[in-house]
C-alpha cells in the first residue's frame, strides 16, 4: 500500500554469539525482541507472538483399483512439541494504542518444555520445526505477519556405558552361481563403542575368510536411514554417508583389517524419540562376492552431540588396539597362563649393571640425596618368577581353616 506507514517488522533472537544464530534444547529460555519501524503515527490494534514446534511426515502414493482406474493415497500425521501464546501489545479495555513514528522494539521471553524435544530436521517425506511468528493487527490496515525459525538440538550424550559398549559380530554366506555351492565367505568385524559424534574416526577392525574360489572385495559403509511413520504406513530413504574400501581379498585367503580409519562426515545427530520421524545410522561391513548377491555384517551407530570426554578418549585409545585375531568374539581364553619372561632375557647383564650398581647408603636428609636414591630404587629389576613358592609351609605345621 502506498500510504501504509509500516517500514520494517522484525523478530530478533537473543544469541550469546554474533555471527550465528542461537541453537536451543529443552528447558532453555527462548529470548528476543519485535522490532517495529513506523514512517509516521499509527494506530495499532494489538501485537501477538506464537511460537510453534511440529513434527509433520506427508507423502503419496497411487494405487490401482482396476485396468482403467487409478488413485491416489494420502499418508500424513503430525505431533507438536510446543505451543505458546502471549501478547506483546494489547490494552485491556480494546482501545488502539498510537505508536509514534520510529523504532518500537517489544522484548519476549519464553521457556522451552522440559520434557524431551526432538532435534530440528528437514527430510524428503518430513520435517521437525520450530518458530516464532508475530502477527500486527491495525485498523483499516491489512494484518501483517513474519515468522522466524530457529533450531532445537537435543543433547546426546555418548558418555554413557550404552553408547560406550563395544559392537561386534560376525556373519557368513555360502556363495552360489547356477545352483552350485562356490564355498562360504564369512566376515567379523568389531568398532570400539556404539556412540561417536560427526568430525570422528571409526576405527574398524575386521576379518574377511575367503573360502570361495573367487575374488571378494571387502567394503564398509556408514549408512543413514530416515523413516517416516503415518497411519501404521512406513517410507524409508537410505544414503550412503560415508564409504571404506578394501583390497581384493584372492580366493581361498583370509585378510584382516588392523584398525582402519573410517571417518564421519558432518551429519545431523540420531533421532529415536519421534514417533514418526526417525533418523538411524549403521555400519555395514560388506563383501562382494561376483555372481553373487552381497554379504553384510551391520552394526548399530548413534550419532550424538556431546563428545566423548578425555578420560573416556583415553579408554577408546588403549581398546583399539586389540588384537587382530579377534579371539575377543569367541571369548577364547587360554587354560593355563603363561609365566612371564625372565628378567634377563630382556635385559642383558651389561643393562642391568649400567642401571643397577651398588645400593647406596639410606638418605640422610638432603634433598638430593633422597632423590638419588628414589631414581635407584626405580630400576631396580622386579623378583624372579617362579611357578615354585620359594617359601612353602612346613609339613608340621597344620594349614589355617578360612573360615575360622
């Protein structure tokens, strides 16, 4: 219009950094100001604020009913997440309140529901969203609106034993061409937690038994899966985030991978508490037999938000470096240990002479003296192992009862 006196109407989010925008999870306080620029006086009616959050799926499909007809079905379904109403300008009588030409900013302020939200999402058959939107009533004037959106993560936390617990499993197929048994291909494979967060490393450690007398090609994916849910109906889409190649494993060779590097993408955090958006990851381990349908080994990953912690980062460390021979799955353990080797056949004479002289004289009081001695008593070479006790009870002596 051209005699509308209304310049700018704005929502402004409180962000505690400049550059980028504000990033919200339940039980936050939501805060921000209305910004409203008047060319001139002007009579307002009321100013009201609506912040919404919804999960909504919706999809097609046709479906035939016959030779010559056809329709088509609609699947949709929604669930809110948030509903909060107030008024930013309003008197209490109905009368109009005159605004003066200008700048008028209206702060809000609202606290998100503290049970859990489900993080923001955009998919293909869906989405979860959150927004602002503030609607200006004038008289004589037609109603304005705009509305802002802005973003609700809701923390995962992979520091917890669920999400620390290492995966593992193995799996095995007979390859078939025309009806005739090629021989069996079997793949095992372990990751060192179920948890990780985008910008990480999959360690992978795997081993693929070629028994077959073909050529196999060792592959692992990380796989992102959306499912959509509306009137007991699914739809699923799957991509491929992230891949890992192998070399050819020959016929009749077993190959083992020591740990290789599998890294995460910049993907958006697992969703499992919406019940009809869900967003799942899985490692696939895979093997390509030629002639045949693929062989895949599947393990469960949750994406989070919250990294892991130093102390777990140290843990995760010192578990990748199991060895390769995965007898960790079979849970193998030997039936008698065995001793450890002698002190000498790791240190020679020499060595132990060089770091091992006299005993010197107990310290008696300087400084440097006690140190002298501590740094003697650090290298000094452990007791012998013997399977023999060198001080056994003697025979005339009747051995203690434990229970008295």
């Amino acid at each position: 219009m051209i005699f509308d006196k209304l310049k700018k109407l704005q929502v402004v989010l409180d962000s505690p950094e400049i550059d980028s925008p504000p990033v919200f999870s339940s039980g936050d306080v939501v805060s921000g100001k209305v910004v409203l620029e008047l060319t001139g006086e002007s009579k307002v009616e009321s100013l009201k604020l609506h912040a919404e959050g919804f999960a909504r799926v919706h999809w097609t499909e046709s479906r035939s009913a016959g030779s010559s007809t056809a329709y088509t079905q609609n699947y949709s379904d929604e669930v809110e997440y948030l509903n909060h109403r107030e008024s930013l300008l309003q008197t209490d009588n109905g009368e109009m309140t005159l605004l003066t030409a200008g700048r008028h900013e209206f702060p809000f302020s609202f606290q998100l529901p503290e049970e859990t939200l489900v993080t923001s999402f955009e998919g293909k058959h869906g989405s979860i969203r959150y927004w602002v939107k503030v609607k200006l009533h004038r008289p004589w004037a037609t109603m304005k609106k705009i509305k802002k959106e802005f973003t609700v993560i809701q923390p995962i936390d992979i520091n917890t034993p669920a999400l620390l617990s290492p995966q593992a499993g193995t799996k095995d197929k007979m390859a078939r061409v025309w009806y005739r048994n090629c021989g069996q291909v079997s793949v095992t494979a372990k990751i060192d937690r179920k948890g990780y967060t985008p910008g990480e490393v999959i360690p992978v450690f795997a081993e693929f038994d070629n028994s077959t007398s073909r050529s196999v090609v060792p592959k692992a994916y990380i796989t992102q899966t959306q499912t959509f849910i509306a009137r007991g109906t699914m739809k699923q889409k799957r991509a491929v985030v992230a891949t890992l190649s192998g070399d050819v494993v020959g016929a009749r060779r077993r190959v083992a991978w020591h740990g290789r590097a599998l890294k995460i993408p910049p993907v958006g955090p697992s969703i499992l508490q919406c019940r009809i958006i869900k967003v799942e990851y899985t490692l696939r381990v895979c093997v390509e037999v030629p002639g045949t349908s693929k062989l895949c080994l599947e393990l469960p990953l949750v994406m989070g938000t919250i990294p892991l912690h130093p102390f777990g980062s140290r843990t995760s460390s010192v578990s990748s470096q199991y060895s390769v021979n995965l007898e960790w799955l079979r849970m193998a353990i030997p039936e008698q240990p065995e001793p450890p080797p002698d002190y000498s056949a790791v240190v020679t004479e020499e060595q132990a002479g060089h770091c091992n002289p006299a005993a010197p004289p107990a310290p008696t009081g300087d400084l440097s003296s006690i140190m002298a001695f501590v740094q003697e008593f650090r290298f000094r070479p452990p007791p012998i192992y013997s399977v023999v006790d060198p001080n056994p009870t003697p025979l005339h002596m009747r051995p203690r009862c434990m229970t008295c």
